[in-house]
C-alpha cells in the first residue's frame, strides 16, 4: 500500500500576489488619465524639483482653484509611497498592531495622509500666524512637485521590487531610500532659499525645521527602529 503525503501548501509571496499587483497598477493607471487630461510632463516636474528659478516661475503662473491633475497626481503619489512603505515593512518584517498585510497597507494609506494633512495645515497656520503666507504658499508648491516626483519615481521602483528578480530588492529599497533623501535634504535647501531672500528671521526659520520637519521624523526613525529589532 503506497501512502502518498499531502503536500504542504505554498506560502504566498506576497510581493507578487493579485493585490500587490492591483496597487502597482493603479498609480500607472492614473498616471495615463493625467497625461490625456492634461500635458503635464514628468520633465516639468523634475525641473520644478532642481531649478529654484523654474520653481518660482511655475510658482507664479499656477492658477487658482483646485486643478484636478494634480489631485490625480497626489493620489498616484500617496498610493506608490504607501506601497513602497509596505514593501519596506515585508522585507525589514516590520508590523503594526500585527495587521494583515492588506490593513499593513491600508494603516500605511492613513499615515501618508494624514502627514500630508498636518503638513499642509501647520505650514499655513505658521504662515498666518508670522504674516509670511506667500512664502509658506511656495514652500507648500514645492513640497506638494517632491512629493509628486517621489510618487512617480517609486512607480517603477516598485515594480523592479517586485518584479525584476535578478536583483535582490534590498539593493532597490536602499537605491529608493537614497533617492528620497536627497530630494527631501534638497526640499530643506529650498526652504531655506525661499526664506532667507524673504528676509524672514533666520531663528524662527530654525525653529519651524525643528518643530515640524525633524522632530516628526526622529520620532517615526525611533519608533520604526523599535519595531524592527
């Protein structure tokens, strides 16, 4: 009598499972909507990122009004950072709550939001508060084109994450981090650039980068740090 064994079922790699790919598509998806409703190049969104003198010009021609390419842009964004965070969370097994991979992603949809929330309310409320609106108003175009560029970069990136299997995807996680560090030290370059020739006070301009910008991020290192260990 010749007993067979059940085979041990395969465990899902979750990389490149339906859903994973359902989200990897959605930013291209919306990516194409944008580029028939609206020429508004990649290109145009690099030179905004790198040229100061591009970025103010771009700065001054914006129209008034909600544009609804770039709610469509800031959607396409928020999805492939959240991804890419979710593909970060897979491969450092790093969890909140002990969600399920998909609440994972969902946890990380909120946090991406509600960051950009507060960052735009506490940019205007400063704003306000020390009478330099137009320059808080600047500062947020230019945060909102980084954040754009970074969404779209991460559109490819997270497909070689998933997909390119000749190479290992931490070498790909750490090309991204690199990449989104260098454009978030070079938005802190701009900052100061846009304050400074505004003469605005060099103590408060500190104290704003403080507050908002590194105290935020040291927490979520620290806490991130903790999780992983």
């Amino acid at each position: 009598m010749i007993i067979q064994k059940i085979p041990e079922p395969i465990p899902e790699d979750i990389l490149r499972s339906e859903w994973v790919f359902v989200l990897l598509m959605l930013p291209v998806l919306v990516y194409l909507i944008v580029s028939i409703i609206e020429k508004y190049s990649f290109a145009s969104i690099i030179k905004i990122v790198f040229s100061n003198k591009f970025a103010k010009t771009a700065y001054r021609n914006t129209t008034s009004g909600i544009q609804l390419y770039q709610v469509l842009l800031g959607i396409l964004s928020i999805i492939s950072v959240s991804t890419f965070i979710f593909f970060v969370e897979i491969h450092f097994d790093i969890t909140f709550f002990n969600l399920k991979p998909f609440m994972l992603w969902l946890f990380n949809l909120l946090l991406v939001s509600a960051a950009i929330l507060f960052r735009y309310l506490s940019s205007l409320a400063v704003g306000s508060l020390s009478r330099t609106l137009d320059a808080f108003r600047e500062y947020l175009f230019n945060i909102s084109r980084n954040f754009k560029f970074i969404g779209i970069l991460l559109v490819l990136l997270n497909f070689f994450i998933s997909y390119l299997v000749s190479v290992p995807d931490k070498y790909i996680i750490y090309f991204a981090i690199c990449i989104i560090v260098i454009i978030l030290i070079y938005s802190m370059i701009r900052l100061g650039y846009i304050f400074l020739i505004r003469r605005f006070s060099l103590f408060y301009l500190i104290l704003y980068l403080c507050t908002l910008e590194f105290f935020p991020a040291l927490i979520l290192l620290r806490y991130l740090s903790s999780q992983a260990q």
